[in-house]
C-alpha cells in the first residue's frame, strides 16, 4: 500500500514539473534576450569638441634689419572647434593669437616692436593609433604690426593668404567628457615668410 502510495506522489510529482519546466524555460529565455538588449544598447558618442590651451614657441628669425635685437621665444594661444565622427578623420576650425617675435633695442630702450598673428583655418585631424593624432589646417591669418615710440604708435595689420600649419599630439581622455592633450605645432605665414614652433598644452570638452 505504502509503495502504491509513493508511486502515485512520483507520477504527480512528475506531471507537475512537465507543466512547470517549459515556463520556467520561457522565463530563462526572456530574461537573457532582456540583459543582451541592455548590453547591446548603443552608447550615444560626443560629436562634437572644443578645444583651447596656451604654450611657448619659437621663432624661425628671417629679418634683414634688427636680426641680432629679435626676442626669439614667446607665447602662443590656440583653439578649435572640431566635428569629430566616428572615423579616424575629423573636420573644424582653428584659430587663436600667436605672439610670433618682438623686438628690442637696448640703445632705445623706449623703441618696442611686435608682431603677432591670428590665424583662421581650416582644419583636419586624423588619428594615429588610439591617442596620437596630427592635424593639418590651411587658411588665412592677420599679422599684427605694433611699433612703440616715445613719439608715437603705429599700429598696422595685413591679411595673409595660403598660411598653413601642422600639428602632431598626444589626448588624454578624462572623465565626464573632458580631455588633455598636449602637441607640437609648426605654423607658417606666407605674407612675409614668418614661421614658429610651438609646444601648446590644451584641455578639451566633447559634447
């Protein structure tokens, strides 16, 4: 009797887990697609950047008159605005204020002369393995002539055409959309065949 009993408890058993199973089954397979669709859910990627930073440069001194009096090293402001898709180019414009060279005459010690210029170009970046990148960027620039006298100041500026620049630099990506970077620059006006060098530390902001 007992084992008619325990034999009747297994088949109920048994008729109740076929019923269970294949729920249980649908439940595991629903739960799975579930936690695969959250993972696989695309990330909404930044196209968008700005970029802005300040550096010391150098000039390439090619002056006739005053080449000895020449101050050679100066300072150099940058930034740029960049659309930077999913790829390897991105696209922008750059600009900022390059102090390219001053001059000083210790006989005159009142006479000071500048010149400095602000490019605006456009501008072309391309990735070289995953932090690296260099740029290239052509365009226009208005050079900046100041002369200071104890008489008098001029002050003069000139449009130059077909000016170019080449950049190579290291990003370091933060957190919250911020990142550093850090390049060298090489910049050239053709107007009067100025050029500098400049070592430009940057932080950038994607949106």
């Amino acid at each position: 009797m007992t084992v008619k009993l325990n034999l009747k408890k297994l088949i109920r058993l048994n008729m109740l887990l076929r019923k269970i199973y294949p729920s249980f089954i649908f439940f595991f397979i629903a739960f799975n697609l579930q936690a695969q669709t959250e993972n696989t859910a695309p990330v909404k990627k930044d196209h968008f950047a700005l970029y802005a930073g300040i550096g010391p440069n150098i000039y390439f001194n090619n002056l006739v008159l005053a080449k000895d009096n020449v101050n050679e090293f100066n300072y150099s402001f940058a930034g740029r605005i960049m659309w930077e898709p999913e790829h390897l180019i991105s696209l922008g414009i750059e600009s900022g204020y390059y102090r390219l060279y001053t001059v000083d005459f210790p006989e005159l010690p009142d006479v000071k002369i500048s010149n400095s210029a602000i490019p605006i170009q456009v501008v072309i970046s391309m990735k070289i393995l995953k932090k690296f990148y260099c740029n290239f960027s052509s365009g226009q620039t208005i050079l900046i002539n100041k002369a200071h006298t104890p008489n008098d100041n001029v002050n003069a500026s000139t449009l130059s055409l077909g000016d170019f620049a080449g950049t190579f630099g290291y990003k370091y990506p933060l957190k919250n959309h911020f990142s550093l970077q850090a390049e060298v620059k090489y910049f050239h006006a053709s107007k009067l065949n100025d050029s500098n060098a400049a070592l430009i530390f940057l932080a950038g902001y994607s949106f």
